[in-house]
C-alpha cells in the first residue's frame, strides 16, 4: 500500500485485535489481508493485543488467537502477548503509563476539558463499531467559551477527560473506499480520550500505539471508517505522521448480517475442525477476489497475487 509517510521504507502493519472470544472468518479475513500487504512489501507485522476491556478481555483468548494465527500460517515479527520487540509492553492493558503522559501532551494544548457525564463514557473503551449506532457528544460539559478560556484545571472530583473538536472537515484518502471527508462535530462531537474510572479510551489508545510502534499502514474492518478522522486529529495535535488506511468489506453471515460471536460455525474452533489451513487462506483469497475460484492456497501464492486494486469496496461480502 502507498503510504507519503514511508519514503520508500518497507511498511509496517499490523494486526490488533480484542481478545474477547475466538477469531471468526471476519477477522482472519483482516490478519491475512494485513499480512499479505506487509509481507508483498517486504515490511514488518505487528500483533498488538487491544485487550483495553478488562470485563470482556481474557488472556486465555489472547493465546488461542495467537495459537489460531501461528495454524494459519500468520507469523508476526513484533508483538503477542509474550512481547517479542523492542517496542513492548504489546498488551494495551500494560501501557497505561504511556497513555498517560500522552493525556498529559494533550491536556497542555488547552483542548480537553473534564466531564462527569456518563453514558458515553462507556462505550468509550470499546472501537465503535459503526453499526453500533454513534453517539454525537452535545458539548454539556464544555466549559463557556471553550477553547479560548484557556486550560482547565484538573478538579478533585471523579470525570472523564474530553477533548474539543474543531468543526472543520477532516479528509484523507482510503485505500480501499476512496476519497474520504468528515465533521468531528457532526459525527461525534468533543470526544473521550480517558473515562472517569481510569480506562483509556479506544481512540487515544490506538493513536499512540500506532505511532510509537512505528505503524505506516492500518488495514482493519470498514466499520472503524468513522473512526480515522478522530485519529488524524490526534495525530496532528500530537505531532505524529499519519500511517495510511485501507479499510475492508465486513464479513456477513447468510443473512448479510456482519459476523458476531453468534456465528458459531465460522469461528476457528469449528473452521479448525473442518478445514486446513489452506482452504481457509483460499476462502479468504476468494473472497478478497485474489483468486478467481475456491481452491487451497497457500499464503505464498497468495502473496504472490496480492493486489490492493482487487480488493472489493463493498460494506458486505458473504462468506464461502
Ligand atoms: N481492536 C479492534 C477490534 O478488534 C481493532 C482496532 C483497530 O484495528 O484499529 O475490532
């Protein structure tokens, strides 16, 4: 994938899942495009483990996601939850400090602002998933006459930290959708960077993991196309360069309906028991419209015809 940022450097990817149950087809759908992409280029793969939810994370998860991925044939050269690399911890629920002192760079912008609402302080840990349905923050906690007034002292009561959002349009170019234009206002409003019980939020998260692991490219589902405007907007007030994005079609079930934990059959416990490695690398081939038909392949011939100008920009494709 092209990336300005990369200056003929061999990409890095990544592959950053939540360990929150077993890997289904849509997201080995994710870790072999990511991975093919990386691995056409030369570059790097990165597993970072997004395991910001300590109600719905789980070790256990994270060490059969690896277990499924090394099956596959989807060796990473960074990461995992045994830290491999120089740019660990790779769990995000060992990287607090690191948030912490990025909260710190953003509080002295003069652009958050502490809130004591709640409910959107919950979702907030969690990537939201477009089709969750968005929550537009109306702005009940912004001090009058933010951000002009200057920075806000950090109060003795318990609150989330928000930060402002200008109302300009954000725009970038995906690899797989195109052209891409966006309002932080009207999409989502002053977001959270941490909630008021100390957990950091997706977003923040994700920015300075990318950054700091040195990550040019970014191929993950289309339902976090909405999320990449408030992830630029982080990188700007941040300082970092921004990786490229490639966004991919969702994975649905017969009934066009994105796969969830529900799908039983066509998660890997039971692709496992069904399929080798190669026809599941081929179904994935397939359905990327790298292969012309359903056959066995293995991932260096996969590699081999990997072109990001076949990859679908469709929201859905059902899986074979
Ligand atoms: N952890 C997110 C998920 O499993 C992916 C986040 C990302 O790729 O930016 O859906």
């Amino acid at each position: 994938m092209e990336s300005a940022e990369n200056n003929g450097q061999p990409p890095v990817g990544r592959f950053a899942p939540s360990p929150t149950g077993r890997m289904h087809l849509g997201n080995v759908f994710t870790a072999v495009i990511s991975w093919l992409s990386v691995r056409k280029a030369g570059g790097k793969w990165i597993l970072r483990i997004e395991d910001l939810d300590p109600q719905r994370s789980r070790l256990e998860y994270a060490r059969t996601l690896e277990d499924d991925l090394l099956w596959l044939g989807l060796t990473w050269d960074e990461g995992g939850v045994d830290d491999k690399g120089p740019n660990g911890p790779y769990s995000q629920s060992r990287r607090g400090d690191i948030y912490a002192r990025y909260l710190e760079k953003l509080r002295r912008t003069g652009l958050t602002y502490p809130c004591t609402c709640t409910r959107a302080d919950i979702m907030a840990t969690q990537a939201p998933h477009q089709s969750d349905g968005r929550i537009i923050y109306q702005g009940t906690c912004r001090p009058k006459g933010f951000p002009d007034c200057g920075e806000t002292a950090i109060p003795d009561f318990r609150h989330a930290t928000r930060l402002y959002v200008p109302d300009e349009d954000i725009c970038f170019t995906d690899r797989v959708f195109g052209p891409q234009r966006c309002n932080l206002t009207e999409e989502c409003g002053d977001f959270v960077l941490q909630r008021a019980d100390g957990a950091w939020a997706y977003q923040l998260a994700v920015v300075v993991d990318d950054a700091l692991m040195g990550v040019t490219e970014i191929v993950r589902g289309s339902d976090l196309l909405l999320s990449v405007a408030q992830q630029l907007y982080l990188y700007r007030l941040l300082g970092f360069s921004p990786p490229a994005y490639a966004h991919l079609p969702l994975i649905c079930n017969e009934r066009m309906q994105r796969l969830s934990k529900r799908d039983s059959s066509l998660s890997m416990e039971e692709l496992r028991k069904i399929y080798s490695p190669e026809e599941i690398i081929g179904r994935v081939g397939f359905m990327a419209s790298l292969l012309p038909e359903m056959r066995p392949c293995g991932l260096d011939e996969l590699t081999e015809m990997f072109d990001w100008n076949k990859i679908p920009c469709r929201t859905g494709i059902t899986a074979v």
